[in-house]
C-alpha cells in the first residue's frame, strides 16, 4: 500500500525527516507515536505534498506508483487523504458545496462520473447515519467558527465521504476532550475497512485507548525507531519517552 524509504525531508531549510522507513499494509490501522518534535506532522505534510516540505533524498511509493511525483491534489485524488492537525477555514464557504466539489474534481481524475446533488446527497444521508452525526455542519461555511470538537467531527465527516485509500489523521490530543476523541475513534472504527489503511498520528497513547492499532510506530529525531504491536503504545504510556533516546543514534 505504502512504502516509504530512507525518506529524507527539510523544512525551511532544516533537515526533520532523517532517514524514515515505513511500510503500511492495506486494511491496518498503524499508529504513529513519538516525542513533540519528532517530525510526526512533518511526515502527514510531506506525504500529503504539502507546500514548504521538501524532500531531499529517499522515495514513497503509493500502491506502486511514485507518490512524490504527484501533486497533492493528484495524490487525494490516488486515495490519500490529511485531515490536518489545524484544518483551515474558508468563510463564506458552504461546507458540503466544497466537500461535493472536492469528490467530484478526484472521481474526474480518476475517470468516474461525477455526482449529480441528488446522488452526493444520498451518500452525505448515508455518511451521517452510520457514523451517527447530526447533520447541522452542513451548510456553514468550512471550518468557519467551528469548535475543536466540530472541526473533528467534520474531518471525520470528510474522510467518510471520500473514502479514502489511505487516511493520515494527524492529532495533538491537547485541547481535545473525550467526546472528541471517542468521535475520532468512532469514526476511525466505522470506517476501517479491509482495504483502507489509516495512519494515526499522536502524541499521547490516550487515543489508543478507543482505536486498538494493528501496529504501533514510534518516531524520534525524523526517524522510526521501535515498531510494535498495540502492546508498544501502552509501554510508551508507562515509561514515557525517555528511553526512546538511546534508541536514537547520531548520523555516522
Ligand atoms: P511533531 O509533529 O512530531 O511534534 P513536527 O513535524 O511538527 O513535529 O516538527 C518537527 C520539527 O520541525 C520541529 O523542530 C519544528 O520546529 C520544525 N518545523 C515544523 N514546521 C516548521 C516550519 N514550517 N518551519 C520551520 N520549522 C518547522
Ligand atoms: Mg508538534
Ligand atoms: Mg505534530
């Protein structure tokens, strides 16, 4: 599904990702855990092609194909979807006007017939019923005055419309209080499906506690050091990260 190696990645001109391999499988949930500036963002914006992330040296492939060749609006349409960390909000904006417009330019390029209102209405029905969410979001401009818990639930919304082949939720946690996190988790567990893969991004293994994760990655100084099963993540909530250090070792 995805497979990334020897990824290499500055931002403003300052070396984060020093060497990253990672390999994801179709149907998994993989988490990725690490210390606060660790490059765990850095990795969900480089793979999603985001502007100011370059890539030096290493390579992503994405079912086969060159994923950083693609422009990021090639890539969501390929199936790969950010929520980010802080989504951006576009005042003014009908919110499900920008969602059905966001299908259909990716169903265009992937040569599917694009949704007439009556049929994207019909999925948006059917979103909001299995992932049990009012539908009250839904005309307000994107983003525009929602709270940390709305602005989840709508990025969960999102990744439900879209579905996605390969969804990267990147999470601080922090500001995020339980019924928001249980609405990820929910979200997250509605939509696994056996061949979509998620990339879970977090500081904190308290998400973990409601996502059980098929794999557990940890991520410290821009690279993976320690990979596991979901057993890793509750070790990381005991010990901390500080035994992580002498897993990281100085460029030769
Ligand atoms: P994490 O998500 O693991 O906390 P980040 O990927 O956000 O870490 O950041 C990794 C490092 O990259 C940090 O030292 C951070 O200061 C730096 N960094 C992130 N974004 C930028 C940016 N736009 N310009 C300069 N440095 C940045
Ligand atoms: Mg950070
Ligand atoms: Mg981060």
């Amino acid at each position: 599904m995805l497979k990334i190696k020897n990824l290499h990645a500055t931002v403003g001109g300052k070396e984060i990702l020093k060497g990253l391999d990672l390999e994801l499988e179709p149907g998994k949930v993989h988490a990725i855990m690490g210390p606060n500036g660790a490059g765990k963002s850095t990795l969900g914006n480089v793979l999603a092609g985001r502007e100011g992330f370059e890539v030096t040296e290493g390579s992503v492939t994405f079912q086969g194909r060159d994923l950083l060749a693609l422009a990021p609006e090639e890539r969501a349409a390929e199936g790969v979807f950010l929520a980010f960390q802080y989504p951006v909000e576009i005042p003014g904006v009908n919110n499900t006007y920008f969602l059905r417009a966001a299908l259909n330019a990716q169903r265009k390029y992937r040569g599917e017939e694009e949704l007439d209102s009556m049929q994207f209405l019909k999925r948006v029905r059917e979103k909001l019923s299995v992932l049990h969410i009012k539908d009250e979001l839904l005309n307000r401009g994107v983003n525009e005055g929602f709270s940390g818990g709305e602005k989840k639930r709508n990025e969960i919304f999102q990744l439900a419309v879209l579905e996605p082949k390969l969804a990267i939720l990147d999470e601080t946690d922090s500001g995020l209080d339980i019924d928001a996190l249980r609405l990820v988790a929910d979200g997250v567990n509605t939509m696994r499906d056996p061949e979509r893969s998620f990339l879970v991004i977090t500081h904190y293994q308290r998400l973990l506690d409601y996502i059980e994760p098929d794999a557990v990655h940890v991520l410290a100084d821009g690279r993976i050091v320690e990979s596991g099963g979901p057993e890793l993540a509750k070790e990381l909530e005991q010990h901390g990260y500080a035994w992580i250090k002498d897993r990281v070792t100085p460029e030769a």
